[in-house]
C-alpha cells in the first residue's frame, strides 16, 4: 500500500526511479510523485491518477537529478488529487512515505505555525524534519528526532536540500530494503522495485533507519545504536512481468494455474511415493489446534482449510480476519500452531497477528508467495507457494496455490497425527496431483463462461451459494466480482439463506450455485429449488453427475470436471474466476488495477 523507491547516486535517477514505481503500482495507483536533488534545490512533479499521468508530466517538463525519491499512492488520509501527492515539500525537506502517522492531527496542532498545504498524514514528517533543521540540529538529529515523535507505521525516504548527497530513511511497521550498488545506493518498498538495480539487498528491521550516500550506508537500530544487518543476494533483475498475449495479468495468470499449482505441489508432496513431503522444521504431532489468519481472498483459503485440517487431521481450527484477531484478545491454547496466509507477506493486519502469536511463544509458520517478504523472515517456519509474481490486483493463482499448500499440509496432519491411514494418505496426494490438469480442463470453459457472463453482467446485485468446502469460494466468487466489476455480490453457505437474505430474491436476482455432486449436493439443491421458486436466475457449477441430476432447474449450467471431492473446491475456483472476469470485461472496468484496492495492504 503506497510504494516508495529513492536512488542517491552520480547520474540522473528521474528514469529508474519511474521504472521502479512501475514495478510499485500494484501498491496503489491513484498518484504518484518523484522528487529530485538538481544542484542542492529541491524539485518535484506529482500527477493525479496513475503512473503513465506523472510520465506524461515529466515529458513536458523534465527533471535531473543525482539523488531522487519517488512514490505511488493508495490514499488513506485526503483525496486522491495532486495536492495530496507525495513527495511533500515543507522547507528544505522533502518525503514519500508509506503507512499511517496516527497522531498528526496532534503534531499539526503543535506545528499550527506552519503552512500545511494537504490534508495528508504525512506531510508533518516534512514539517517536522524542516522545524529541527531550522532550530540548528544536524540532518542526522534531526531526522532521527523527528521518528521518536512519530506514532504509527511508516517507511520513509527523506531529501534535504543542503544534503544533496543523502537520502535518510526509516522502517517501522510498513516493509522497506535497502539495495547496495557501486557508487549508487538505493532504497524500495520491496526486492521487486530494486530488483533491475541491485542483487544486495539489505531488509530492514523494526525501528531501524540508515543514512545513505553514494558510497556508503550506516544503519541505526531504535536505540539510534549503529547496528550491521546482513546483506541479501537476490538472483539478479528479473524482467518486469508482461502480459504476453493476454489481454489483462489476471487472465494471464488464471491461465498459468495448471503449472503454478504444480509449482506448489512440488513443495509438498512426493509425487512418485503418493506420501506429503513437508519441511523437517514443521512437525503437526507437535500440535493439537491450528490458528490460520489472513485477510481478503487468503482468508477463503484459509476457511477452506479449517474443513480440511478437521476433517483430515482431525485438529481444532480458528480462522480469523486478521483485522478483528489480535483486538479481541483471543485466547491462545498450548500445543497451537499459528498459520499466516498472505500472498505478499506484508498485510499489515496479518503481519501483527503473526507478531502477536510469536510473542505469546506461539509457534509460527507464514504461508506466502513472497518468499523475502516480512512474514516470512519472522516467522519460525517460511512456507512458499512459489505462484510467482502477481500482478492482478484480484488475486486468482495466489488464491490456488494457497489452497493447494493449505490442502497437503492438511494431509501431511492427518499423517503425522495418525488420522489417517497410509492408503488414505496415497489417495488424498493422488487427488492433489490430478489437480493441474482437472484446473487446465475446466480453463477450457472460458469461451462458454464468456457467453453467460454477459448476461450476468446486466446485474445490480448478485448471490453465491455453497456449502462445505465450497463455502468459502461462494464468498471468494463473490469477493471477485464485487472488485473487478463493481457489482454489489454475497457470498453465502447455502443453509443460511433463509434466514434473512432470500428477502433480497426477486424476479431474475442471479444466483451462482456451486455444487459438485458431493454428499452435500441434494442439501445445496433443495437451497437452490427455495431461491428458484422466489424468481432467482440460477447459475449452476457443478459436475456431469450434478448436471445429470440438476441441470433442469439451471438457467445457466457450468459442467467442470469431475473431481475427488477433496479438490473440488479448488476447481470450482476457476469457473468463479472467469465468470468475474469475464463480466468485468464486459462492463469495461479497469480489470488489472480496480478503483480504489491496492495490493499489498500495509496499513491497519
Ligand atoms: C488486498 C488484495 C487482495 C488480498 C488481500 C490480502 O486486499 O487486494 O487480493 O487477498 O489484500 O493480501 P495478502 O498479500 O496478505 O494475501
């Protein structure tokens, strides 16, 4: 959520650093900004809207400088407008920033003398720096003065114009690395934005903040105590993802599922002896209780693996938002194994559960797709689902991968706990490694899935229905539409229909049905048969047997393949997917970066 980049070096930076704010787009897109030092001046240009909007600026009016800081903004505190863009000027100072001051309206009160020009949060920290400066204190006390006033999350990048040659930073709460060059130093948000200028990357922790130059950084810890912290090498600047023949990243990367689930399957099971394969540091004998905590889409995942670890394994699962789980105090049991599931491992809200659990000396695993991110540094145990980079806003191989790695692990419970048998075990790998091409199949509906959607996207508002493990992809189809298309959309278990929302069912009201012919299918069709009656449009996902049975009461009827009822949840996943994108297509919605979401979520 916001990205930030800065480059102090010899040459111009204008160039990288707006290349590395495309690589920060997926962290919000609504301004962005760069700032540079051009002879010991300060100079910027801001633009509202996305990052093409500040390269057209710069082609108009050009900037030169050998030390810069830039940003990409996901508004939390003033509209989205070029006024609130950073970076912030106050004075001599300059800053971009990501995360949340909370006690600015306090430090605006205190600084009442001073000349605010936006409603942001941020722009005290400019104020702050540039009051000090003018009491006398060095940049250095300055600016590490100015961070013990500061409450909140924050990663930082600060110029100075009588410092031309520095760039001063800071990280508490909101994820930034430092990458190390040869006469040049950077600093970015993540690996990504660093990754086409540097292989050294230094991550770095809470509370710390560094002062860097062209050939030299210095590192402080909270203390203010010059601190070492080890350096990274990345494998060298991969290219910026392209979309290759698709027309959006999220069809690209629905379409890479069969062989990003492979990707995750490999992690864990072996498929030549049909046994899980899990990391030795991770033994679910050890434990008695699962607690599994996520946000958005991995949240789905996670409800879907509360049914899983259950019923497999036989273990007491907690799934919760990760927003409400540390405020309410939750009472943690012995023997518990606390599980985060993030696809950027940056959430903040998940970020602070998983720092909850480690404190109470719960043990900790991070399930992430971002295998140098901050969950998985932190956590005791770092579990990747290798899906690769994610550009989608709308996370769709993310959302597979983790429910694959959440299923094996279920399994390899199930094993390690003795609740199931080793025939069980052979069978339950056997459905995981089907699942690839059970995925490519159903990928092939794409045309008639494109077909239906059009109708479908005539909708005001719609419903998904599911029951079992297919609950939790009732609210996740629902979660899709509702932020690619903008279609007000409600995911819920089947059963709980009538007990409030089927007052919402009138004459055509679509209803997507996700029913596999499971033990559950006749329950899901008697649901089906109440909103039927009541005038709903019914949408069927189901199999050839379901649709044997079921396709008469069906408007619509998806036919997926036949899968072991194990996996089926993530093979309904993919009809849900197309459906919603393919309506958001329809209705010419910005499908890769929609209106006012972001990425990576890194503020509370
Ligand atoms: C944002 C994204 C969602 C994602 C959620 C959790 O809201 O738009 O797609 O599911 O954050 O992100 P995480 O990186 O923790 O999986």
């Amino acid at each position: 959520m916001c990205g930030i980049i800065g480059i102090v070096g010899k040459q111009n930076v204008t160039e990288r650093l707006v290349d590395g704010l495309k690589r920060l787009e997926y962290r919000g897109y609504d301004s962005s900004g760069i700032a540079v030092l051009n002879d010991g001046k300060l100079e910027r240009r801001r633009a509202e809207g996305k990052i093409k909007g500040l390269e057209a600026r710069l082609s108009q009016d050009s900037l030169d400088g050998q030390a810069g800081i830039a940003h990409t903004r996901w508004a939390t505190h003033g509209i989205p407008n070029e006024t609130n863009a950073h970076p912030h000027f106050s004075g001599r100072v300059g800053v971009v920033h990501n995360g949340i001051i909370e006690n600015f309206l306090d430090l605006r009160q205190e600084m009442s003398h001073r000349n605010f020009t936006s409603e942001t949060d941020t722009e005290v920290v400019s104020h702050l720096v540039d009051e000090l400066l003018g009491q006398g204190l060095t940049p250095k006390d300055a600016f590490a003065l100015s961070l013990k006033k500061l409450k909140g999350a924050y990663a930082f990048g600060v110029i100075i114009d009588e410092h031309p040659d520095h760039i001063y930073c800071a990280r508490a709460g909101s994820p930034l690395a430092l990458g190390v060059g040869d006469d040049e130093m950077y600093i970015g948000s993540d690996a990504m934005a660093l990754a086409q200028l540097s292989t050294k990357l230094i991550y770095l922790e809470e509370g710390d903040w560094a002062i860097l130059t062209p050939e030299s950084y210095v590192i402080y810890d909270l203390n203010d105590k010059e601190v070492e912290r080890p350096i990274t090498i990345i494998s060298g600047g991969p290219a910026m993802a392209e979309k290759g023949q698709y027309r959006h990243f999220m069809l690209k990367e629905m379409y890479e599922q069969p062989e990003t689930i492979g990707r995750t399957l490999a992690n864990y099971i072996d498929e030549y002896r049909l046994v899980s394969n899990m990391p030795e540091a991770l033994d679910f004998s050890e434990f008695d209780r699962v607690i599994i905590i996520a946000c958005g889409t991995a949240c789905y995942a996670a409800m879907t693996a509360k049914y899983w670890f259950e019923q497999i394994a036989g273990m007491a699962v907690d799934v919760d938002i990760a927003s409400e789980f540390r405020y309410r105090k939750p009472v943690l049991a012995k023997r518990s194994l606390f599980i985060a599931v993030s696809q950027s491992g940056e959430t903040a809200d998940t970020l602070a559960a998983l720092r909850y659990c480690k404190e109470a000396g719960v043990k900790t695993a991070a399930l992430v797709n971002v295998m140098t991110s901050t969950m998985a540094r932190e956590a005791d145990i770092a579990l990747p689902i290798n899906a690769g980079p994610e550009i989608g806003v709308a996370s769709t191989k993310a959302f597979t991968s983790q429910l694959t790695a959440l299923a094996a692990l279920a399994v390899a419970a199930g094993t390690s706990r003795k609740t199931i048998s080793s025939e069980q075990q052979n069978e339950l790998v056997k459905a995981l490694i089907h699942t690839p091409r059970l995925v490519k199949q159903s990928l092939r509906l794409d045309a008639d899935i494109e077909k239906m959607a059009f109708e479908f996207s005539k909708a005001k508002s719609a419903f998904y229905l599911g029951r079992g493990t297919q609950t939790p992809i009732a609210f996740e189809g629902a979660l899709k539409l509702k932020e690619i298309s903008y279609i007000h959309a409600e995911g819920y278990a089947a059963g709980e229909l009538k007990h409030g929302p089927i007052a919402l069912i009138e004459d055509g009201t679509p209803v997507v049905v996700l029913a596999p012919f499971d033990g559950l299918f006749e329950k899901t069709i008697s649901n089906l048969q109440e909103v039927a009656s009541r005038g709903a449009r019914i949408m069927l996902i189901t199999d050839p047997e379901g649709a044997e049975h079921a396709s008469s009461l069906a408007d619509d009827l998806i036919v997926l393949p036949k899968a072991a009822d194990f996996i089926a949840p993530i093979v309904t996943t993919i009809a849900v997917q197309l459906l919603a994108y393919h309506t958001a297509v329809h209705l010419g919605t910005d499908v890769d970066q929609p209106r006012n979401l972001a990425k990576s979520v890194t503020v509370e």
